[in-house]
C-alpha cells in the first residue's frame, strides 16, 4: 500500500541482539500501549461503526500479542519493565494538527506508519534470529504489523478523500524518516 521513506539497516539488530530481554521489555510495552490505543479511538469515535468494529478487533489481537511478548518474558525469567516514554512517538505525535476530521486522519495515518515500523523492524528480528520458537514469533508478528498498517489506511480511505489522504500520508512519512534517522540504535522498537 504503502513504501517507508527510512529503511532500518540490518545492522539495527545487533542493537537488539546484544540485549534481547531489553528488546521484548520493550516489545511487550509497544503491545500494551498499541491496544490501549485502539481502544481510546474507538472511545473518541464511537458514531465512526467500521472504526470502532475495527479498532475493538485490533485491540484484543495487540493484547493477545502483548501475552505472547510476556510468555517469552516469563520463560526467559525476566520481569516486564516499567514504561518509558518513546522518543520516536512522542516526536511522530507532534504531526497532529488541529480539528476532529484532520486530526482523525492523522491518528489513522500516524498508526499506519507505526505499524509499517514495526513491520519492517520485526521482520529484521525474525531474520536474525536462531531457528526456533522465538524466530517463528516474530515471523508472525511481522505479518500481523502489516495488516495493521494496511487496515489504518483503509480506514483512512472510507472515511476522507483519496488523494487527501495519500498526500498526508506522503507528508508524514517524510516527517517519520527524519526522526527515524535522528534516533541511535538501541534494544527497542524505535
């Protein structure tokens, strides 16, 4: 549907390789705060019916995974963390403007790309991993990222202007590869 302007390089993962638990810390907090999400939209939206089907679907799907990140947590004996602020959302959020229906659109687009992200970010963990359990995760978290992605833009689609939309989405994804470029390597997500 859609191309990253930024494309993480492989060498992403040794980041995320020299500390693994950090990352599913990380990963299982991305999965908590991707449901809450999909629940304050469908909160902010409730006369939007594909919206709210959608976004009640999708956060129990990003609960489901955020029990999955846990289980691997637990088996590896290590505890959730505390959330931390992420530094790539918290600057991808200053893209929102002002106005329901333009900051309806935004908070679609916004979550595609997040989800492209992860996309792109989880199939580069699935790649560096051993052969086993874990590897076949985030094979499938990967493809779960990419539905994701092209859900929010569907969405986007049904309830604005075509065109509208693919020139927002331009614009943000220019914006996101910025950040994405000014941010170091780090056992996360973003």
């Amino acid at each position: 549907m859609f191309e990253l302007k930024y494309h993480t390089p492989f060498s992403w993962t040794e980041a995320v390789l020299a500390d693994f638990d950090a990352f599913l810390q990380d990963h299982a907090a991305a999965e908590k705060k991707a449901s809450g999400m999909a629940m304050s939209m469908l909160s902010h939206y409730p006369d939007r019916r594909s919206l709210v089907k959608a976004m009640t679907d999708l956060a129990l799907e990003e609960m489901i995974h955020f029990k999955q990140v846990v289980k691997l947590l637990l088996a590896r004996n290590i505890d959730l963390a505390d959330d931390k602020k992420d530094l790539y959302v918290k600057e991808i959020r200053k893209v929102f403007r002002n106005g329901r229906e333009v900051f309806l659109m935004d908070r679609l687009l916004v979550a595609a790309v997040i989800e492209a992200r992860g996309h792109e970010r989880f199939s580069l963990v699935a790649e560096a991993l051993p052969e086993g359990k874990e590897k076949d995760f985030y094979v499938a978290i990967a493809k779960s990222e990419e539905k994701h992605k092209n859900l929010f833009v569907e969405l986007a689609y049904e309830y604005f202007d075509r065109a509208e939309v693919n020139l927002r989405l331009e614009e943000i994804l220019i914006e996101e590869a910025r950040i994405c470029e000014s941010l170091p390597f780090r056992a996360a997500l973003h």
